[in-house]
C-alpha cells in the first residue's frame, strides 16, 4: 500500500539511504572529560585515604595516648629526604635504586624470561605438563619469606640471596598463567589457521600466542607484586645495609615511625607507577588490537 500524496509519513523501509546496520549516532566520549573523570576519581581515593589516616591518628591518640605520625609530617620528611637527607647512612634515592633496578629487576627480569619460555613449552606439550606443573603448584604455595633458610644456604647473606627469593616467587604464576593462557586457545581458531593453510610456528606465533597474551599479561603483573612483596621482606631478614625494607626494619628499631610510613608510601607509589605504566599500556594495546583484529 503506497502512500497517499499529502500523507506526511514516510515509509523508511523503501529509502536506500539508510543503513540500518549502523548506529545512528557514534558517541565517543571526549577524551580530555575522561581524563578529568579519571583524576577527579583518583583525588576522590587520594581524600578517602587521608581521612582514614586522620581519623586513625586521632584513635590512637586517645586510646593510647602515643603519637602517631600525621599525613603533612610524613610529606615534610619525604620532601626533607627527597632534598638529601640522610636515611640510615644514604639517601632515598640509593635505597630506591638498590631495592628497584640492584635486586627487584634482576630477580623479575629473570623470572620473566625462563617464566615465559617455560610456559609457552608446557602450554603445547601434554607430557611436559603433566611432569612439571605439579612442580610448579608446589612453587606457587609456599610463602615468600619460607624461601629465607633456603637462600641464606644457597648464598649466604647478600643480593644474591634477595634476587633468588624474588625469582622463586615470581616465577610460578608467571609459568601458571602463560601454560593456562596458550591451552584455553578456542580450538576452532585452530582447525581455521590449519584450514587456510598455516605451519605450525606461524599458528603458534600468529594464532596462539596473541589469544594467550591477556591472560599472560595477568601472570605477569601477578608475578611482579609476588616479586615486589618478597623483595621488601628480604630486606628485612637476609642482612642487606641499603634498600627500602631495610630503612623500614631499622626504622623500627629506632621508633622512626615517620620514616617507615615515608618507605612504605615510595613503595606503594613504585608499584602503582609500574602498574600504570607497563601493565596498563599493556592491556590498553591488547585491547586495541583485538578490536582492530
């Protein structure tokens, strides 16, 4: 049934103008908003933190009538350490440099490179799997600090030892999420690669490991804080004279209290900027391709 002359409805199924398979409107969200929502966000949390510590300051004040270091006295020491006063014989750089690139980066750097090789074996090879994963869980359950006796016999006392315990306890979710990450590979992208043709290292290298990588990044970043943990407890027992847990543990031993908070506040930053930093870009990329695959 046409419609009448002077009849004002228009029939939008008969008009080839309009595609119907595409949104009418394309929002995008301003990406200056999204960063001012973002920050708006993190201030929010920044705030919720302050008050908490506040209000805790004040707790312990009328219950035990000892003093407990406020936000501003630990953001003067900061800025007091920052200019270059002396921590227990060095400064906060040198301990941040000593935990960080001395020992945290030599022990993750080379969880990662055996972690992810391992992984990408065990995650093709059912008989390797089945031989060394059971290994691998046992890795995953034991405490970071239980490594201690075990790198004071191996090493002694000294980096080395530090290093050691860091690779142990990153290298098991690294090796469980990379092997986990290449056998959950959809199957049905398999038998397509084969169809079309592909080798096996292309469908390894071009099929299997970019599915994989979301789920091997997640190993990595749970590495990192397994990695970053046992690194500030090492410094504490092992015996070594520079770094962050070592400021922390002698800061305790001489009520420095405004110190130990200042170490524990680089610690957290350090660790938030890594996250930020690598991880993030990381999923961000990722996510990227998938949508642009």
């Amino acid at each position: 049934m046409s419609a009448a002359p002077g009849d004002r409805r228009t029939n939008t199924m008969s008009r080839p103008d309009i595609d119907f398979s595409q949104p009418l409107f394309d929002y995008r969200e301003n990406r200056l908003l999204r960063g001012l929502r973002g920050a708006g966000r993190n201030l929010a949390a920044l705030g919720l933190i302050i008050a908490v510590w506040y209000a805790l300051v004040l707790w312990v004040r009328w219950s035990r009538g000892t003093d407990f270091p406020t936000p501003l006295q630990c953001l003067q020491r900061l800025l007091s350490l920052l200019r270059g006063e002396r921590l227990y014989g060095y400064t906060i750089r040198q301990h941040l440099v000593s935990s960080f690139l001395q020992r945290w980066l030599a022990g993750y750097g080379l969880a990662v490179a055996v972690g992810l090789v391992a992984g990408l074996l065990v995650g093709i090879s059912r008989p390797l799997r089945e031989l060394t994963m059971p290994l691998t869980y046992v890795l995953q359950l034991i405490p970071g600090l239980a490594w201690v006796p075990v790198a004071l016999l191996l090493f002694g006392i000294g980096n080395t030892a530090t290093v050691f315990m860091i690779f142990v306890t990153a290298l098991a979710p690294i090796i469980i999420n990379t092997s986990g990450g290449i056998q959950a590979v959809p199957p049905i992208y398999l038998r397509a690669a084969r169809m079309m043709g592909a080798s096996w290292p292309r469908i390894y290298l071009q099929v299997m490991l970019p599915a994989a990588l979301p789920v091997i990044v997640n190993g990595l970043r749970i590495g990192f804080a397994n990695g970053w943990r046992v690194l500030i407890a090492a410094e504490m027992v092992v015996g070594v004279g520079l770094g962050l847990g070592y400021a922390i543990i002698q800061a305790r031993w001489s009520l420095d209290f405004e110190a130990a908070f200042v170490c524990i506040a680089v610690i957290c930053a350090v660790g938030i900027a890594f996250e930020k930093l690598v991880f993030a870009v990381l999923e961000r990329w990722i996510t990227e391709r998938v949508r642009g695959n």
